[in-house]
C-alpha cells in the first residue's frame, strides 16, 4: 500500500453517495469511517418522505460496477426501456428512452443504499450511526457530532445530502457562493399495489407518465409487483396542493384527469393525506473544497429529479475522484482542486438539464411536434452514431460524454432542428429529408 | 392612537436601516424595542472594518425628511457634484452627476449612525444593546439572545444586515430561495488626512475615481478635510491583493496605478497592512416575510456598492413599509405580503445595476465613447426632460422612479443609444444630432 493511503478518511452521511466513495476509498487502501446522523437503515428501515425509488443510468452503473456490485445490483433492478404516456382517456403511447437495449432502471432507494453500505463495512468501513454533525474544523479535519462524540480524520468528505450539514458550515465562510432555488412545485408519493397474484398491473419495463400540461403524475415499478407512483402539482393556484383541500376535490381531481388510475390506486386518499408533500430545490455552491474537507453529490449540487440524474451525478462524482486519485498518485491537496473545478461546470449543466426536463415530461412528451422531432432524431442518430446522439441519449447512456458537453452538443442540435422542424410541411415530408445535410450543419462553419 | 398601533414591535438590528425604520413605527405610535449584537456605538465608536464613508442620495433623503431630520442630518454632509476621474498622469476630469444643483452627499456611516440612534431613542424607542440573537419564532414572534435574555413582540423587523440572523434561520424553513454570490473583487480603506491647516487636498465637493480598467481606487471627502480612500481590486491575479505581497511591490503597485495619491497617504503601508481586506457580496432571497417577522435592507437584499445604494435602498424600504401602514390602516398582515412582492423587483433591479457600475467606474469613465455618450444623454435630458432621463439620474435623483422602472428604461434608452453611437462620425458629429429623433424612438412603435 502506497504510504500517501495512510491517511484517514471520514465520511458525512452514510446515503448513496457517501456509501459509494467509502466502497472507492476503501479499497485503495485507506481507513474510512462513516458517519451518518440517522439510525441505521438496516436495522430501523428507511426513513418515510423521501422518494423511494430511482432511475439507476449508465452514469451510475459504471462506478457500481468499478467497485465490483454489478451483479448484485443487477437483482434489485428493472429495466425501463421507455416512457408510457397515459392520455386522459387511458390510451397508451411508449417512446423508447434509446436504441434496442438501451434502459433507465427503476430500484428502490432502500434496498440500494443497504446493499452499499453492507459492501462499504465489508471493503473495510466502520459506520457510525446516529451522528449528526455539529462543527467540522476544515483545517484540522475534525469533526463534532451532536452526541458529543468527535472524530479526527486527515480527509472529511460531505456526501451530507442537499441539506448538508457540512456545507452549511462553509456557507458561513468568507467567499463561499451558495443558492438555494426551490420549484413552485412539490410531489407527493402514492403506491399503487401489486395484483393479487403479485403481479405488475401495468407494463412492467416502462416509466409511465400521465402529463398534463403544468403537472403530471408518473410511476416506476418495484420487485413486488407495485408501482411507487409520484404526483407533482404546483404548490399554489388552480390544480395545486394547496387546492385540493377535501376528500371530495382530490377525488374529483383524480376522476378528472388521470381516470385510468382511480382503479389501481385504492387507498388513494390514505396515502394522499398520509404522505408528506415535499419541495423540489436546486443547491448550487463553490467552491466545494475548504482546507482539508471536500463536498461531494447533492451536498455541492442537488437537482431536481426531472433527469433521473441526482444519484447518477453523485456516483459520477465519486468515480472522477477515484480516477483523479490514480492519476496524482492520492495527493490529495491537488485532487480535491481539480475535482471542483472539473465538476462543477457538469453539475451545472446538469442542474439546468433537469430544470428544464420538467417541461419536457409534464407537457412536451404529449405534444406532436415534438415526438416527431424525436424520431427525427432517433433517425438521425441512427444514420450517424457518432455525430448526431440525442441530449437524453449523451445525458443517460453516454458516461463517456460529461454533462457539460452534453448541454453543448444538446444547443447545438436543437438550433438546427428548430429550423428543420420550422419547414411547414414536415409532419408530411419528414421521412424524406436530407439526414447528411442536417448533420453536416454541426460541422463548424 | 389607533388600536393596531398599540402593537410592539421588535427590530434586530439598531445599524442605519434598523435605527430609520424604528423612527418611523415609533412615531406612528407602536411600542418599539431594538436589539442590536453589538455594544452601542455611542459609547464604543463604531466598529473597524466597516465602510466608514457612505453617498446618501435622493432615495435616502427622503426618509431623511419624513421622520425630521433633515437639518440635522445635513450638517454631517459634504456634497459631492461629480466624478473627478484621475488618470496615470495626475490630469483630472470633471464629470458631473447630474444638472446644476442635483449632488450625491459623502456622510460619515458611524455619525449618521448615532444621530439616528439618538433620534430613534428621542421617538420613544428602547434600545438594547449586546443582544445577540439565536432563536426566533416567527409565528410567536419571540426572540431569543445569547445572552440569555428573551423578548416577546407582535411584529419582529429583522434589519439586521447582510448577514443577518434571522435570514439565516429563515433560510433553514422550506422552500425559502436564497442566494449569496462574491465577486472575485476586495476592498481595503486607507486614511488620506487634511493638510496641517484642516484643510481638504483634493476638490472637496467630488467622488474621486483612479478608474484603472480592471480595478479602482476612490476617495469620499470627511468633514475633517480627511478623505476615505477605498481600493478595489481583485483577490486573486496580476494586479491583486494575494500578490501584493511584500512592502516593495506595494509602494511600486501604487508608484505605477496612483502616482498622485502617494504624497497624500503619508501612513499608506500602513493602512494597507492594518487594514482588513473585505469581500464584496450580493444577497437575494425570497420570502422576506414569514408569520410576523419581516426581513429588510441589506438583510433582504444586499448588494455591492457601485451604485452607492445600499442605504439608500434601505432607507427606502423603510419609508415604502410606512406608506403602506398608512394605506392599508396598520393591517401588518397585508402589509407585509404587499411591501416584499412590490419590493422584491426593485431589490433585484438595484442589485443587477450596483453589479454592471463597477464596470462602468472601474473602466468606462475613462473611456472616450462613454463620456460622450453621457454627454449626449445629458443633451437629449435638458431638451426632453421627462422623456429622456439618463439612468444614473433615475437610480440617483428620481425617488419617484421604481429601480425596476430605472432598469427597464434605462435598458430601451441604452439600446438607441447604441444605436446612435454606432454611427462612425459620432465624436464629430454629435452636437448636430436631431434630439427629438432620439426621442420619439422610446415610444412603443
């Protein structure tokens, strides 16, 4: 073991992305502790409120895969080949997310994160639950829990979460640049359950998503045969939470706008009363490396959840710190530099990315416009690999391209479709345009 | 007395916003307590490493006036006509502010300070100092101090600056937006002294600007005769405070940039060791309001200083919140929903402006196109004087003009004004201009 690997890692927040980075650490030989401020998931179960399953892409399945969990994830997953529109009339249509083979995979926040951390203690980690951290010293790298305890690391990472208790505290230094931007929208989960026979009553390998304009609802399906399903509603307004403040209105909602669901959902205003409704925020900040303490995933950079991209990011970040870690052979000083000023243009093109993608799944994905400028695009991308790839292909499929120049290359494309979908008659002739003349406009004038 | 002004209301904070806004609700006869961190300037001085010279303009004199302290307040002034631009050379250039009779005021923050501390105690307020807060509720409208003490109002006004306390807890409720961003610029005072007889060395009635591209010196006039110099320069880089560095490269830093300022700071080396560096930061956040606390000044909104408005907006504030007490009869409940959405704009638009002047003072004033672009702008404002008013006019003289009003204006002025600057012959040409031409082009077409 190199000597520079002596050194003591100490983890904040024992979530996805701390659990990950403790797995790297780990297993280049360093000491890591991990300390998390609720109680161990594997032993209390997973907190309630928090979005119970997510949308596992290429980006988080490369470092999965780098610490050796690819088979055992694999178990706990299901492929979503495309999304299933549900009109209001019930009727149904799939747009694939990318070629044959290409899936989004629905898995169950809990489930992964116990998998993570039972691999974290096996590569070596010892965890510390029910430690929530009071006072971090950036410069000594020690940290002070509420329950007394102190800790003395030569290296803290803050994988703390979008209301990181870490970045807090840097929020307090001189010069440190923060936002905190919340969506006049919040969600709110409901489950839909299995049949009697535990099977899936809708497509199985499919997101589906009912959008309506300025809201919508989707579900993901579970191993057990049910779906989580999510509504996101403006807070205020006309169909808004706030509105729907009687038994006798949510019915009405539902019944109104997503009939094909009143069926399969029975205990619709249990769960609507039951379960919390929660905000959607954007967390941008810099820099995100104070003395000896780096932030890391929705610590430096929570998103919205509109690109199934938060965990995705956050694992990518862990895999880009590994990857620097190998190049300036564990020097620390000079990695923790390169990391923020390498990542953080990424973590703001994917932040707006997922902004964005709001409208897109709330309302675009019923529009006919705009599914033939996918299959425009799908075409194009076919006919030219490697010169014309989708945005939601480079964001979801392509690991190799960064975030930032996804964002790029996604500008680039949608200018020269705009023109192309602007010929009046394209819904008509569009099988018959010139795919080389379109691709040859990215090429620099 | 009305029955809603028997109300008591708290106001963390007794700096120039706090002490302004505490005059006006104790003269509308509420109960008024103020509670300040620091000990009272009164009998400490105020605190280094402040900005101890401020430019009150006509947004600021206006509150001035209605609480009664005009005459008061106009014997710490000292008029400032215009920029007096210094170059390399030591060769001047007057710029003046507006039309005859329209000056910005240098004033001492410290003296204005405890003229309205007196004042606001003189209005029945009961000042509290040492009490720094830890805790509020903003439905109870309680308020707890790290000293133990706690304090129980209706109404809790937090003037409690930039980095304010109770926005900082506000910041912890959800879906609160919230942003601070630095600019890559410090600043640094130093102390340019009356000559032996107490005596100004520089034009008294002036802004002094050493506008050098990427970086400034300024200088605001005391009634001593002394001058407050204020350098402004990035942190890091080729001419920045990480690099100046030793004695030597300081003395020849100044020797090059500011060879007429040498002989007038004798003390320079110093003051530029003793005197703190200080970040220029830029605050927005929204709500301002939550249950009976309401967020004003620089807690609300703090912005950098090139527009000298930070207290004028402030003072500002504090005379809109009295009108509409007025207006809608003490009903704080609707006052304080009113004030920050009609607030909000104009705090944003007054941050984006104090932003874009650096550029304008650290660089612009010197350049050749822009003064005559003022110069036109200064013509078509004598011949169209409600038609055309130059932005630095609306911002600085016209209290009557919303800052989000100044902004938008000033934006479609700006653009005819490229216009009219585009044509290759301006600089000989100007003075044949067609003015009502110029005009009729801010009319809707």
């Amino acid at each position: 073991m190199k000597e520079s690997r002596n050194k003591s890692i100490a983890i904040a927040g024992a979530g996805l992305v701390g659990s990950v980075v403790a797995c790297y650490l780990a297993q280049r030989g360093y000491q890591v502790d991990i300390f998390e401020r609720r109680a161990d998931p594997r032993l209390v179960g997973s907190e309630h409120g928090r979005s119970i399953n997510l949308a596992l892409s290429n980006r988080g399945w490369l470092p999965l895969k780098e610490i050796g969990l690819e088979s055992e994830v694999k178990k706990l997953i299901i492929p979503m080949n495309g999304r299933m529109m549900h009109d209001t009339s019930g009727e149904l249509t799939f747009q694939p997310y990318g070629k044959e083979g290409q899936a989004i995979n629905s898995i169950s926040r809990g489930g992964l994160n116990m998998l993570l951390l039972n691999a974290a203690e096996k590569a070596g980690c010892s965890t510390h639950f029910n430690c929530q951290v009071e006072h971090v010293n950036f410069e000594t790298a020690e940290l002070k829990f509420r329950n007394g305890r102190t800790f003395s690391a030569d290296i803290i990472i803050g994988a703390d979460g979008a209301f990181s208790a870490i970045r807090s505290q840097m929020q307090r230094t001189d010069r440190f640049n923060y936002s905190q931007y919340f969506i006049d929208y919040g969600y709110k989960e409901m489950t839909m359950p299995a049949s009697i026979t535990g099977d899936h009553l809708m497509e199985k390998n499919a997101l589906h998503i009912w959008p309506r304009g300025n809201f919508m609802l989707i579900a993901l399906p579970n191993l057990d045969g049910s779906y989580t399903c999510t509504l996101f509603l403006p807070f205020e307004g006309k169909n808004s939470f706030e509105n729907l403040d009687t038994d006798e209105k949510i019915k009405e909602f539902f019944a109104t706008t997503f009939p094909d669901v009143i069926p399969l959902i029975p205990e619709i205003l249990e769960d609507f009363h039951d379960n919390p409704t929660s905000s959607l925020v954007t967390i941008r900040c810099f820099p995100w490396r104070n003395g000896n303490v780096l932030i890391i995933g929705d610590a430096s950079h929570g998103i919205v959840p509109f690109y199934g991209q938060g965990m995705n990011s956050g694992f990518e970040d862990c895999r880009v710190l590994n990857k620097l870690l190998d190049e300036h052979d564990d020097n620390w000083d000079e990695v923790m530099e390169i990391f923020q000023d390498l990542r953080k243009p990424d973590a703001d093109a994917i932040a707006d990315l997922a902004l964005r993608n709001f409208v897109e799944m709330r309302d675009l994905v019923a529009d006919d416009d705009f599914l033939l400028r996918k299959k425009i695009e799908a075409r194009l991308h076919d006919a030219f690999p490697d010169e014309w790839v989708p945005l939601y292909t480079m964001v979801t499929f392509r690991e190799d391209i960064r975030y930032s120049e996804a964002l790029e290359r996604g500008h680039h494309q949608a200018r020269i479709m705009d023109k192309v979908m602007a010929n009046p008659n394209i819904h008509e002739d569009w099988e018959k345009l010139d795919l080389k003349a379109i691709v040859d406009q990215l090429k620099p004038q």
